[in-house]
C-alpha cells in the first residue's frame, strides 16, 4: 500500500532515527526540536531531551516556539541554568548527539548562522548569531543537523563559520583545539542525507529520499557533490510513523510544511 | 557608584520610574535577563524608554524584544550577545537593522561563553575559560571598536590543549523578572533560569519587577528556594504581568499576538516603529495603563489559562 507523505515529514522521521534510545540529546530551535520530539514519542523514550535554558529530561510538548518556551520545559527532570546545559553537559562531554538547524552549510559541515558580506561591522545580512549553536558543535560527540535543501543554503564556504564542522579539512578541528576531533556528523535534508567522510573532512551523499537523484542534489548545492560509494535510499515511513508525526509532534504544522 | 550602600537597604520596593531614574545611567552597561519569549522585565524597559536613558551597552545570552525595543528607540550603542533572535516570531528586526546600517557596534560571542564571562564577573575574576569558539569565526573577526577578545593559551597542565580565555563582565545594572520577591530583594526564580544567577551575582545593582511580593518569613522559613538572595539586589518593582508580551512561568503564557504586532512595526521600522512606541509606551503613564491597552482583564485570564495547561 502506497504510503502518503511528503519529503519535508520524512525528512524529520529520517532525522529522528539518527537518535538511539536512552541518549542525551542537546536539542537546538526550530526543526531539531519537531524531530527530538518524533524520536521521543516512538523509537527514544528514553532519550534525555536537554535545551539550553535549563530543561534537562523534559517531556517537550507540541509545539514550542522557543528554547524558553513552557512546552519545551513540560515534565522535565530540572529546570537549571544555561551554565549546567551548555557548560555542565556538553562541555563537559556529557551528549551524545547535538542536533542543529542550519541557515548555511559548507561542505566541511561548518554552519553560518551569523551573517552575509564581508564587513563584520557591516554586514550585507545580519544573521540571528550563534545562541548555543557553536557551543553544540563544539562539544557534542556526534552532531545532527537538519535543514531545506536549497543552493543558497549550501555554499562552497560559508562566509562565516559560526558552528564548526570540519573546519578546512580532516583534521581541522583537532588543529582548532577541540576535545571533540573526530565526530560523526550527518546533515538530514528534504533531498538526501549527507555524511562526513572522515579521511577528507567533507559531506558526502549517504542516502538519497526516495525518488530523488544525485543529479538534482547537485543542482541544489553550490558545492560539488560526491556519492558514497554505496548510496541507500531512505526508508520509506509507515503510516503508522506519519500519523504520530501529524497528530502528536505538529498537529498544526507549524514547522512542517513552512520554511 | 552614586549610592554604594542602596543593596543593603531593608525595603527596595519602589516604583519602575524610581528604580530606572537612581539605577539606570546614560551608558551603562546593561545586563540583560529573560531569554526570548521568557520573562523580559519590560515594565522597567517602558521606563527606560520613556525616561530616555541612552549610548546603552547591552549584554546578555539571547537578547529578544527587550533589546530591539530599546535599539530601535535610538538608545542602544553596543550589544554584546549570543543572539539577537526572536526564534518563530522571527528575527530581532530593528537590531539586525541597526548592525547592517553600521549604526550598532555588535559583538558576538556563543551563549556558553557569554555565561562563561558572567561566570567570571560573579567570582571575582578577571577571565574565565572556556572551549567554545576554537577555530570558529567568532574567534577570527571581531568589531574595529573591541579591544583584545580573547586569549589563546596552551593548558598549562597539558600544552597539548587549547584554551580560550574570555573577559569577566560585571554590568552596571542588571534587569530581571522575577515571580516572587521580598521587600529586601531576596528572589525566587521559577523555570528556566537560562543566564541570569551568574549574571544577577555579576552585576553592581540589580533591579528586579516581580509577579509578587512575599513576606521575608517565608524566604527565611524555606531559603533553599531563594534563587539569589538580598545583597545582590537594589530595587524590587512589584509588577503583576510585567514581563508581557514575554511570559512568566507558572503565571501566564508569552502573548504571541502582541509579539506579532510588536515584529510587524519593527520590522517594518520608521513611522511604523514610531506609532508602536508612542501608542503603547510614551501615552502611557505607566505599565498598568499598557496592560489595559493591550487587552487588559480578558487577555490576561486568557494567558494565564494557556500556562495553566502547562504547569
């Protein structure tokens, strides 16, 4: 039986099935939290949920607007402070998965969330800034990002680097100083999934969503695009999994389905 | 400092035009509470506004609308943040308006190291450490007006290691929304607590509008729920829905049409901003008279039945 879905929700449930059961994840604004939430109702009930203001362990309820958002803090085990998210449990080493949305992606996986133009006393686009972006990217064993596929999201170098990926190449962030050098990192998009490949320090093609080519991907990326040598199709979800996603995580799609 | 001994008084309840006038200065620097849609003590940013304090320097983790307002009044000179950000309701409009003029001297760090630099300032310290920011942007470009932004050292333990030392802050007055305050300004913070103990401890004076006022009896009676306790604090403005549009946990839900109608000026700016701030802010006399403005009895209820469902 034909499953109906779009490429935006399985974008969120493939996003979510990087998460495992029983991990601490750090979750950032926006589209990471939609996808900590689906992964909390089905496969990581266990997961520990923690957002920068304080909520560690909550159990987020549809759909926050915010990070200070009282949905986001529903049930959790401690509202503490910005100091213990951020600097008690992921600077310390304590996360397994930090999960970002993304305004532009390099192909070293670095995120510009800060600005366009070449003047940072003045800028041609001012950005949002980091909030607990780098400190995620910086820290987390394994990072998670999810974003729209578009060709202006995906530069070649990202004016800024404001979280970094891999910096400039495969040992960039050890180069940097970061006690976290090596990680995994996989950006899951409406097009495709993509990966670090580790011997290069660059994004590579994992998976494609279903009925989608490389051949497109390329067109919705500034940089060029390579294919791991196996490529997967993304599994397609059950109407089981869209239902939970419509009805329990955005049941008035207010991320999904919206830029 | 003007008045060295206003932290130990016994009684700081005052009035927001009081606390504004004897503790807010022409360019202060401003330590900046709440997070986003998440109690902004905005009764105090009225005043501020209305008394025209100016060549503010503004820090904080993530500065919302708090921030934008008084950037687009004209008062700010420098923000110092993690963000300026209004998360789903959008961007911080008349701050990333100002930055891309030229006409805002902004300086960015993460929210790890903005709470780092407060972490510093409440000990005492010169500097704090922190391995944030390695081999970002936010290390490679800084404003032409800031000094030394940080310092690169090797772990004096392990040289293998690199540390990132950032300078203390220790704002001339912070501004905070509190549920719950004595007269002596012993706080009680409920939810999220985000940057602000580290902040609230970091800074010279303090001025706190509250949901309520309690009895010191019952501070005494249970002190490990005081969040900060009275020497900290200078002023307590006893504020009912005083973080609105914001929202106070466990009190009432942030007000997302007011928000809305706040970015559409803002966004918007010039006469459009101009028209927000005469309406809401200079033809009021004070917060009450706003609140009742923005929808008064009805709306309040209706906010307050939203938290209800959350709490």
């Amino acid at each position: 039986m034909a499953v109906d879905f779009q490429l935006d929700e399985l974008m969120v449930i493939e996003a979510a099935r990087h998460i495992r059961d029983g991990e601490t994840v750090f979750v950032g604004t926006g589209m990471p939290m939609v996808a900590g939430m689906y992964a909390q109702k089905t496969h990581a009930p266990n997961m520990c949920f923690v957002v920068e203001t304080g909520p560690i362990a909550p159990q987020v309820l549809p759909v926050p607007t915010s990070v200070s958002d009282p949905k986001a803090m529903y049930r959790a085990a401690k509202l503490g402070t910005l100091r213990e998210t951020l600097g008690c449990l992921l600077q310390r080493g304590m996360v397994d998965v930090g999960f970002l949305g993304g305004a532009e992606i390099d192909q070293f996986a670095n995120i510009n969330s800060s600005m366009i133009g070449t003047e940072y006393d003045r800028p041609k686009v001012r950005f949002p800034g980091s909030g607990g972006a780098n400190d995620i990217a910086s820290h987390a064993r394994r990072i998670l990002i999810i974003t729209r596929h578009e060709r202006r999201r995906f530069p070649e170098r990202c004016a800024y680097i404001t979280s970094p990926g891999y910096i400039d190449g495969p040992h960039g962030r050890k180069k940097a100083g970061l006690k976290s050098a090596y990680p995994d990192i996989t950006v899951v998009t409406d097009l495709c999934v993509m990966a670090i490949d580790k011997s290069i320090g660059r994004l590579k093609v994992a998976k494609l969503m279903p009925g989608v080519t490389l051949q497109q991907v390329q067109e919705n990326t500034g940089f060029a695009i390579e294919g791991q040598p196996q490529i997967e199709i993304v599994q397609i979800p059950t109407p089981e999994e869209v239902e939970i996603l419509r009805r329990e995580v955005d049941p008035g799609r207010e991320y999904i389905g919206k830029d | 400092m003007k008045e060295p001994n206003a932290n130990q008084s016994q009684c700081k309840i005052m009035s927001a035009q009081e606390a504004v006038r004897r503790f807010v200065f022409d360019g202060a620097l401003v330590g900046v509470g709440g997070q986003t849609i998440g109690r902004s003590a905005m009764s105090i940013y009225h005043e501020i506004i209305r008394q025209g304090k100016k060549d503010l320097f503004l820090v904080g983790c993530n500065l919302s609308l708090c921030m934008d307002m008084l950037v687009g009044a004209g008062l700010v000179r420098r923000t110092e943040c993690g963000t300026g950000n209004m998360e789903r309701f959008g961007t911080t409009f008349a701050w990333r308006r100002a930055i891309e003029q030229g006409k805002l001297e902004n300086e960015d760090y993460s929210h790890l190291a903005m709470a780092t630099r407060f972490l510093g300032g409440e000990m005492g310290l010169p500097f704090m450490p922190t391995q944030s920011l390695l081999g970002s942007d936010i290390l490679n470009r800084k404003h032409s007006t800031t000094g030394k932004k940080f310092e690169l050292i090797a772990n004096p333990w392990n040289p293998e290691e690199k540390v990132a030392l950032l300078p203390s802050l220790n704002p001339d007055v912070s501004i905070i929304h509190a549920q719950k305050a004595d007269s002596m300004g012993n706080l009680i913070i409920e939810g999220f607590l985000a940057h602000e103990p580290e902040m609230i401890r970091a800074s010279k004076r303090v001025i706190v509008s509250c949901e309520e006022i309690v009895p010191s009896e019952e501070i005494r009676r249970y002190p490990e729920r005081t969040t900060i306790a009275y020497p900290y604090v200078s002023a307590v403005v006893l504020q009912p829905w005083g973080a609105h549009p914001t929202g106070t946990y466990r009190y009432y839900s942030h007000d997302s049409e007011h928000i809305r109608e706040y970015q559409k000026a803002a966004r918007e700016g010039g006469a459009a901003f101009q028209k927000y701030l005469e309406h809401y802010i200079f033809s009021s006399s004070c917060f009450d008279e706003y609140l009742e403005k923005v929808g008064g009895l009805k709306k309040y209820n209706a906010l307050r039945q939203d938290m209800m469902q959350l709490v």
